[in-house]
C-alpha cells in the first residue's frame, strides 16, 4: 500500500525576556545550577504568579507577523503531571484560549513551489526545570534554574507531508523570531527546539493514522533525520499488518533512531483547569495597532528592498536576507562603501560566507567590522589591491585583527599600476615564450591567459590586470 506521511510540529521558543513568565528570576543561560530559581518559580504554598507583560508583547508580535488572531481574551490553565524538574506539580500554560489562534506562513517545497503552511495556535507557558542524568553515577540531578523561563509554543496544523517540509518550516520560524529579536534561536542553549508528530495514512484518504511524538528536536539536521527514520519505521509497521502505537519518543543521534520514551498522554490526563491566582489575560485592540506599528521589517519585504534600492538580484536578496545578522552586515558595510552594491553582495556571499563556514564562526565573531570590510572593497576599487590579493587581505583581517591598510603595507601589496614597469615585463614574457606568441598570432586566442599568467606569476599576483591585458594585446597586435 502506498502511505501519505502528515507532519506537524510544536516549537518551543524562548522569549528574549531579561525575566522569568511569572516571576522576577533571572533567565541568564550557563549559571550555577539552582541560583536562578525563586519561591515562585519553585511553587512554594502562599507565593503568587504575577505575569511578565513583555513576554505578552512578544507573543502579539509573532501573531502579528504570521497573520494570526490575536485573542482578546485569553485565559492561562493548570497542566497537571508529576514530573520531579517540575516542582509544583503542574505547567502553568494556555489551554482552550491561546493568546495567538489561527495563522499561516508559506514554505518553498523541494519543487520550488510555495506551500502554506497553518498555524493552529501559539500559546505562553513557563519552561520546567531540567534533569541531568550524566552528572552522577545511578543518581539524576535537578537543575531548576529553566523552572518558569517564558516560552512561546507554536503549534502548526498537520499540513507539511515530508522531512524536509518539517525543516523547512521550522527554519521559517526561527527566521521569524530571529527577525522579530523575540527569541534568540539558540539551538545548542534550548532556547529553540521542537516536538514532531509524525503519522502514516494510505494515501487519497482523509482520517489522519495514529502518530507518534518526537520529543526535544534541537537541530536542523536532527529535524529532519528524525523524522525520516521515523516514516520509515512506521512504514515498515504497516506494511507488516501491525499497528502503530500512539507514543512519545526520543532521538538516538548517535544510533540515529528513534526509541519509546513513554506511552503518549491524552489531553484529559492532565486535567486541565483555568489557573485560579491569574485572571484571564484581557489585550486591548490599541495596544496590539500600536505593537502592529513598531513591527520591523520582515524578510520578505527586505528582500523586495534589496532588489529594488540595492539593484541586486533576487537569489542574491534572498540568500543575504535569509538571516538578520548577515542582512545587518550586508546594510552596514553598503552604507559605508554604497558605490557598488553588487560587489558587496558578491564578496559577502562568496569570501565571507566562505571563512564563516570553514572556521565555524558567527557573523559577531568574525573580527571584521563592516566598516573594515567596506574598506577593503574600496581598496580593490580604487586599484591599491586586485581581487585575488584582497581574498588573502581578508584572510589576514581575520585571523590577525589587523586593518586593511596595515595589511597591506607591511607586506608590500599594492598593487602595481606603473605602465613602464608592467611593459617591461611584458616584453620579457613575449621574448621568452615565442612558440606561444606564435600560437597566438595563428589564431588561438587562449594563449592570451597564459600571457596574462605569466606576467601576474613575475609580479607575484600584484599587476594591474586590466593594463596587463591591454598592453599585452597592443604589444603582441605590433609584434
């Protein structure tokens, strides 16, 4: 039988709060464990929630930027479990009225079509605390520090039908927080993360099959491998006779399977109830048109802006805008050095792009100011550097922490420009390789590039290119 897979996905985002959802406790990442954890966030009898009102802020914010609905009341319920990261007993979160309902983006699927994608819901919650397995022998520690860190939870509808769809969208959300600086879309830290739910039907029917959860996704890569061991485990299942067992499971990235964790819970098993120390959250239609007005500019429109003010083609747009710190640096480094957009864009997408991924480094770690960047791309301009020699200059800047100009005068790089000097040397390439001068004047007009190579090998790549090509096609044109 063939099988249609459904996927949908839950994101866990930490918002970018200075404070805990319901307390005054720091959210700093990598402090000692069970210092950031206060009565509140530990459920001690009489202490009081009291909700962070810009962890709301943020939540309009990402409705707004997904087209969603905003609720104008929505009420926060008690998530009953015992679990022992999660002191009180119970998660505080959003039930039946989610503060963000009904809400979309669109996707570009493998065939280069784009795909919408629902969002059925986004809700706030308070992270639990974290257990730490590996840090003594036959024993697990408690590390609470998490209990009541702000998350938003976005729920999408079970619209995306391969692993690579599931990737695809996710990375669209991370894009989004990232761009709204709502999350910062750690991955390695927790701060963003995701549970798949993955099911099999045959294929040209509507009932969804019995799926299976996928619990604590922290990777692009894990997303999709994840989820593609998961189809084909299931698909394997079925196609034997049995049945699917509706589960919560976990990720062997090592084994790269995945494994039971737990039978999967039912709604109803966690007795849901309106929480009784939070009034319902009550949102003021002018206060979500004043957060819609200070909404900043979101990829798509960013792209438009490239192509139409910047000049520059649409990949290139696409590729620059596909993160915000490498859009900031395309914006700051074009402000300096504005006489050639497409320039910038090229070098930053083929040199920078290039040192970033071969040192795995982030745009902040990088070294290279936009402005010392722009600067190096005036030296080519202006004819101190070629191309090829600024390549290296980069490299320097990089791993040296020096300017441009420092680089390039301390090692004798300026490039060369005087006629008379590249003329004599022209003439000796001509004098020493006549067969291929020769081969030229018979017509094969490839030979020029070995010329050209080596009158730039006698000056150590430092001529002037385009007066090496013009006075090398004058001379060898009155040879």
């Amino acid at each position: 039988m063939e099988w249609e897979v459904v996927i949908g996905l839950e994101i866990h985002a930490q918002l970018a709060c200075k404070s805990k959802i319901f307390s005054g406790s720091s959210t700093n990442f990598g402090i000692e464990q069970n210092t950031q954890a206060s009565l509140i966030d530990l459920g001690y009898p009489g202490v009081l929630p009291v909700l962070n009102q810009e962890a709301v802020v943020m939540a309009i914010k990402f409705g707004l930027a997904v087209n969603a609905q905003i609720a104008e009341r929505s009420i926060f319920a008690r998530k009953n479990y015992f679990y022992p990261d999660l002191p009180k007993g119970y998660q505080i979160s959003q039930y039946e009225l989610p503060i963000v309902f009904n809400g979309s983006l669109e996707i570009q699927t493998q065939n280069g079509l784009q795909k919408r994608i629902g969002i059925t819901r986004a809700h706030l919650e308070e992270d639990a605390g974290k257990s730490i397995h590996d840090k003594f022998e036959q024993e697990t520690a408690i590390d609470l520090n998490r209990a009541g860190i702000p998350l938003l939870e976005i729920v999408s509808e079970p619209e995306m039908n391969s692993p690579k769809e599931a990737t695809a969208y996710m990375h669209k959300i991370h894009q989004i927080v990232k761009y709204l600086e709502i999350c910062d879309g750690n991955m390695q830290e927790g701060s963003f993360r995701c549970d798949a739910n993955v099911s099999l039907r045959p294929k040209a029917t509507s009932k969804l099959g019995t799926r299976t959860e996928i619990k604590n996704l922290n990777s692009f890569k894990f997303v999709e491998k994840a989820i593609a061991y998961e189809i084909a485990r299931q698909e394997e299942l079925l196609n034997e006779g049995k049945e699917i067992t509706q589960e919560t499971r976990l990720y062997d990235s090592d084994m790269d399977e995945t494994r039971t964790m737990r039978t999967k819970e039912e709604e109803n098993d966690y007795r849901y109830f309106p929480d009784p120390d939070l009034l319902p959250l009550e949102i003021d239609k002018s206060m979500i048109e004043q957060i819609r007005s200070q909404l900043p500019e979101l990829f798509e429109a960013k792209v438009q802006r490239y192509v139409r003010d910047y000049g520059i083609k649409e990949n290139d747009a696409v590729k620059i805008a596909d993160t915000i710190e490498l859009a900031r640096y395309f914006e700051k480094v074009t402000a300096v050095f504005n006489s050639d957009n497409k320039l910038v864009a090229n070098w930053i997408l083929t040199e920078l792009l290039f040192v970033l991924n071969r040192d795995g480094l982030s745009i902040d770690q990088l070294g290279v100011s936009p402005e010392s960047f722009a600067q190096l791309l005036q030296r080519i301009t202006d004819g101190t550097i070629s191309g090829k020699i600024a390549k290296d200059v980069f490299d320097s800047m990089v791993h040296e922490k020096k300017e441009v100009d420092v680089i390039i005068q301390s090692r004798g790089l300026e490039q060369i420009s005087d006629v008379g000097e590249i003329e004599s040397i022209i003439v000796e390439v001509l004098e020493t390789f006549p067969d291929q001068l020769q081969e030229y004047l018979d017509g094969k007009e490839k030979i020029l590039g070995f010329f050209v190579g080596q009158v730039m090998q006698r000056t150590q790549g430092r001529a002037n290119p385009s007066i090496v090509n013009e006075i090398l096609k004058e001379k060898i044109k009155n040879n």
